[in-house]
C-alpha cells in the first residue's frame, strides 16, 4: 500500500511540474529561427529600408510570443555584382527563411543572385516575397499591358524583366498596371 502511495504522488508531481516550470526551460526551449531581409542596393525603393526594418522587428518580436520562437534577424545587402547574398551567407549563417520585403529591384536582378536563392529554396529554406518581391519566386509576369517597357527601363534601368525563380506555380497578373501606364508621369519621379 504504501509503495502505490509513493508511486501515485510521483506520477502525480511528474504530471504537475512541467505546467509549473517556465516554458523556456528543459525540452520546451524556443526555437530559433533566423530570419534574413534582403535589401538591393539597385532598388530605389529599399533606400527607406531602416525605417521598414523597425517595423518588420516590431512585427517580429510580437510573433515570439505568440509561436514560442526567437527570431535572429539579419540584414543583407547585395550590390550588382557583389554582397551578402552572392558570397554565399545564406548557407554560411544557415539562415532559415529569407523576406523580400518588396519593390522592384527583384524584377531585374543578378544571374549569380537569382542562383543563389534558388539553391537556398532547394535546399528547404523559406521564401517570403512582399508585393513586387512576390513576383521574384513566380513563375513570371502575365497580361502585361502594351507599353510596360517604358516604365520598366525607368524603374529598373532594363528593358525586360530577369528569369523570375519559379518557386511556386503562378503567375502575376499585371492588368492592374494598364490604368498607371496610360499615365506616364507617375514614372517621371522615379529617376
């Protein structure tokens, strides 16, 4: 009788210790994710990349508790022809997803750059694009409207878009930009 009491009370204290133990303590440690933005030196829009750095760590730091993560962030910065992207620190940091956090930058972009990404993707990291950095893991463009070569040199000094990477299997539809092109000087204050 005895030795069942004994038994009963440490199943019990078994079963009641790890409700009251913190949970970023023994096998309920946080995992941590390491999270890398990647900002283009070509891009225009990526110059106020400071200020959307606050609020993508704000966005972060918030979701830490809610999933019971960490997240590392990083920031990489590549230029045409070098950066952190091209020298190979998404596999060096083992980074664990990358967030492109949008612009056009992404819609003309480096061979070696494109490659490595693809690879990063390949090798079972994540891929994250905002707005126009969406269209980068897209299988391409659709429906571009007659006359998108214009403003395309403008954004982006090319007059073609670069390969896109084809991570997922869609398409962006680019009907929506027939009514800005019909209008050419939204393009003028992009110089």
């Amino acid at each position: 009788m005895r030795r069942i009491t004994w038994l009963s009370i440490g199943l019990v204290l078994l079963l009641i210790i790890p409700t009251l133990s913190p949970l970023t303590t023994g096998f309920h440690s946080r995992k941590t994710i390491k999270v890398a933005f990647l900002w283009q030196k070509w891009d225009i829009l990526d110059v106020v990349a400071k200020i959307n750095m606050q609020i993508y760590r704000h966005i972060l730091k918030k979701a830490e508790d809610r999933y019971n993560v960490r997240f590392k962030i990083y920031e990489f910065w590549d230029a045409w022809n070098k950066g952190d992207v091209q020298s190979g620190k998404l596999r060096k940091l083992g980074i664990d997803t990358i967030v492109m956090p949008g612009g056009f930058g992404s819609w003309d972009t480096p061979r070696k750059y494109r490659r490595e990404i693809k690879n990063f993707v390949r090798r079972g990291g994540g891929f994250y694009g905002i707005c126009g950095d969406s269209t980068f893991g897209s299988l391409g463009v659709i429906n571009l409207p007659s006359g998108y070569r214009f403003p395309l040199k403008r954004i982006t000094g090319s007059w073609s878009f670069t390969p896109m990477l084809g991570l997922a299997n869609v398409y962006t539809d680019a009907t929506p930009f027939s009514h800005i092109i019909k209008h050419p000087l939204f393009f003028t204050k992009l110089d």
